[in-house]
C-alpha cells in the first residue's frame, strides 16, 4: 500500500462531494421543473 498524503485524501473528499451535490442538485432541480411545468400548464407548451 503506498503513502498516500493528507492533501490528497482531502482532495479525493473534497471532488466525491462535489460530485455528489451536483447528482443531488441536478435531481432536484428536474424535479422542481418537471413540477413547476405541471402547475403552470397554462400558456406553456413543451416542444414536441
């Protein structure tokens, strides 16, 4: 097993965060417009 240094285990935390909260922001964010687009039916037409 080779040394691996605290910046870098800090590093590799620091991107498996980022990576995460974005899934997580992007999930959220499809799901609020999927939710605003069906309570603001009116006057707003998807391109089909």
């Amino acid at each position: 097993m080779k040394e691996i240094s605290l910046f870098e285990v800090v590093l590799r935390t620091v991107a498996r965060f980022a990576a995460v909260s974005g899934v997580i922001g992007l999930l959220l964010w499809v799901t609020w417009v999927m939710l605003d687009v069906k309570s603001m039916q009116s006057g707003f037409t998807l391109p089909s």
